[in-house]
C-alpha cells in the first residue's frame, strides 16, 4: 500500500509526540523533579553551599504619599483688566511685594485724571465761598447781615467744604484702583504655576498665579485603617522622593482622625520639610514600622534571573535545580523570599569574594 506524504507527516509527528511524552514522564517519576524546580547538569565549582534560615527583620508599611504645600497661595487680581505684562514664569523666585502681573491701566488712569479734575474743581470753589463766608462773618458781627443770611452763606460753605472731602476720596479711591493694576506677590516665595497670558481678561478673584513656600513643605499619604493602631503622632516614619533624590526620616505630625468611606483610609501628614529640590506634587513613599517578624532571606547574588523569573540553585537530593521564587523587600545585601523556599533548604550561591 502506498502512504501519501501527508499520511508520513502525521506518522512521524506521532511518533515524536510519543517519545517527548516519554521523556517527561521519565524525568518526572524518575528524575522527581519539584514543582517550580528545573534541572542543571552540575553544581558550580566554586559555589557556596547555604543552609536556609529564618532570621528577624523589621516588618515595615509601604504608603504612597506626596509632597504638599502648607502655604499654597492663589494669586488673583481685585481689579478687571486686560493682562499687558507678565514679569515671572513658572518656577521664578519671587520676594514679598515684587510685581507678577501687570493690567491694562489705561481706563483707571482715566479715572484717576477724570478724579483730580473734579478735586481741582471742588478746591477751587471751596476757596471762593471761603472768602465769602469770611466777609459774612464780619459784616455778622457788624450788624451788616441778618441772621438769615449768615445762615445761608454757612451752609454754601459747608457744601463745599463737603464736595472737596468727596472729590479727595474719589481721588484717593482711584489711585487705590489704578495701583491694583500691578498684581504683587502677597509674600516670598516660588511661582508653581501662571495662569494667563498677555491678552487675557482677567476677572477679579481669579487666581492669575500660584506661589508656593520651598520652606513650608509636608508629606501627606493615605493608609488603610486596619494600621490606626500603629501610628501615633511623633513617630519616626521612613521618606523617599526619588526625584528629589532624598531618603531619610521624618516625624509624623498629624493622624486624621476620620476615614474616607469608600477607601477605608485615612489620611497622615509629616512635620515641616526643608529638602533641597523638593516640589509640590512630587511622588513619595512613607515606611511605617510595624514591629519585628521572621523571614527568610538569602544572599542577593544567589537569585538568578532565567527570563523575567527570579530563581536560585537549591541541591534536591544531592542534585543542583533552579528554584523558582517569589522575592519581597530587599534588606541590605540579603533579600526576602516570601515562597520557594523552606527553612532547612540548601542552596548554592556564589563564593565570597
């Protein structure tokens, strides 16, 4: 009988299917391979052989957190106006009182000058009626006068002493007006963020700037109620701001003593910060100790990466095979393996050097 070449096809990828099955099987029930183990042909000659151990570590709560502004302040104008200059830009360092937005002041100009006019005005009538009141005072005395029309002439003169006040205050008012134009840092500190740009419209109460104080920064993060316990305002708490590139300990200053419904957590703020470098909104991390537990840790160097799988050599009856693990934090040149390994477990690791 004739065989087609596809019928040899599916004969020899049967017969190969066969032998693979065979293969696992012997290496399986024969060799006992562990789950999560692989094979290796022979231990490095100059390996270390480890017995592994539980030690005491500090057990430790990771939190994400950032950095916050104590002192955020939103710039606005009090004025409406057309923006016609912008003297900073962000990240500008600016003192107390230095100018940050200019407006159009040509309308308050105009009433500044539409506002001296009539005080020139006022002044001046002031000074005619002064003089007629002073003369009526004499003749009053003399008998010149009645009483009536002494009366009278007092009365212009009040009016007019009245009119003057109220044009030296629309004076003063439109001078106040016109100084408002130039929008001034309430207080030192660096811009964060502008808001407009020449040509805009400004409104008054909408925020033009954004300053914030580099000195008067905190960390704020948010950890899961079933922690409450173990925070306590003053306690030292582990910070990192990889941007910043700054790693140390703060003190905890505030515990908030309300949870957010949905999250189940609460909030906790760090002391005052002075760190160079340091922004609002930069990502950061607190570590809250939370006591001593034991684990076990292994030398850094004995993990061996196999693709994108952790893994190191233990000796399986004598044999070397690589362990799949499932690594946690990293404690000095040791790291912890949260599974793969029991204590008594042998492993090879590289020699000391």
């Amino acid at each position: 009988m004739k065989i087609s070449k596809r019928g040899w096809g599916l004969t020899l990828l049967t017969v190969a299917a066969l032998v693979f099955m065979l293969w696992l099987a012997d290496l399986l029930h024969f060799g006992k391979i562990l789950p999560g183990t692989l094979p290796l042909q022979a231990v490095p000659e100059k390996g270390r052989e480890l017995v592994v151990q539980e030690e005491e570590i500090s057990q430790d709560l990771s939190v994400l957190a950032q950095v916050m502004s104590r002192s955020l302040a939103q710039v606005s104008s009090q004025v409406p106006g057309r923006v016609s200059r912008i003297y900073v830009q962000a990240g500008s360092r600016v003192q107390a009182g230095a100018p940050l937005v200019a407006l159009s002041a040509k309308e308050f100009q105009a009433r500044v000058s539409q506002a001296r006019a009539g005080h020139s005005q006022a002044a001046a009538q002031l000074a005619k009626v002064s003089a007629d009141y002073r003369r009526y005072q004499r003749l009053f005395k003399e008998g010149a006068v009645s009483p009536q029309e002494f009366e009278a002439m007092e009365a212009r003169y009040k009016s007019a002493l009245a009119q003057l006040n109220q044009a030296e205050a629309q004076v003063q008012d439109a001078a106040t007006f016109e100084q408002y134009t130039v929008v001034k840092a309430p207080r030192r500190g660096v811009v964060a963020e502008r808001r407009v740009a020449v040509g805009d419209l400004a409104q008054p109460g909408q925020t033009l700037v954004t300053l914030y104080d580099p000195e008067d920064l905190q960390v704020e993060g948010e950890v899961n109620d079933a922690y409450r316990s173990h925070l306590s305002p003053g306690m030292l708490v582990g910070l990192t701001v990889p941007a910043a590139g700054y790693e140390g300990k703060v003190t905890l200053q505030e515990i908030f003593p309300i949870s957010a419904a949905q999250s189940r957590t609460f909030k906790v703020r760090t002391e005052k910060l002075v760190v160079p470098d340091l922004i609002p909104g930069m990502f950061a991390r607190l570590t809250i100790p939370l006591g001593k537990t034991r684990s076990i840790l292994i030398p850094k160097d004995a993990v061996r990466q196999v693709g994108q799988l952790p893994m190191t050599e233990v000796l399986v009856q004598g044999r070397p095979r690589l362990q799949l693990l499932q690594l946690g934090r990293q404690v000095g040149d040791k790291v912890e393996v949260l599974s793969g390994l029991r204590p008594g477990d042998r492993i090879i690791s590289p020699p000391e050097k």
